[in-house]
C-alpha cells in the first residue's frame, strides 16, 4: 500500500510536508505510511484518498471500483480547479 499511498500523493503534486499539513498529520506518519512502517488509520487514509482524488479501495488494494450502487462508474475529479475557458 505505501507505494501506492507515494503514487497518489506525488501525482497530486505535493511534497511530503505540504501533504501532511494538508491532511493533518505530522510528516514523519506520512514518510512512515509510504515505506509501509505503520498502519494508516482508517481516518487518514479516507483524507489520503479526498485530496489525492484516488479512491480508498485504489489505495487499499490497488483495484478501482468498477461501479457504484447505481452501476456507475469510478469518474476521477479534474485535479484543476479553475474552470476551463
């Protein structure tokens, strides 16, 4: 999971300091998160996953929802958030 905890972060585009103050943790649970050191309590992955754009499941095993309860599928939010013009 740590591997892909870096991968999530690093394609947000956030170093390790600027993403633990994002999510609200120090930036040694964000070093000891991605070399797989320490569990990642459930709270911080779910804050992980929110502003990565990245779903929780994706993080946790690697496979992305295929749908939803509706039968939809997985749509990744535009990382940009200025409208286009």
């Amino acid at each position: 999971m740590g591997d892909r905890l870096r991968k999530a972060r690093e394609s947000a585009g956030f170093g390790q300091r600027d993403f633990a103050a994002r999510i609200g943790v120090s930036s040694q649970t964000v070093t000891n998160a991605e070399k797989g050191h320490r569990a990642v309590r459930k709270i911080t992955l779910n804050a992980w996953a929110h502003v990565t754009c990245v779903p929780v499941a994706w993080l946790e095993t690697g496979s992305v929802p295929t749908g939803g309860p509706d039968g939809a599928s997985y749509t990744p939010r535009d990382s940009n958030p200025e409208p286009a013009d």
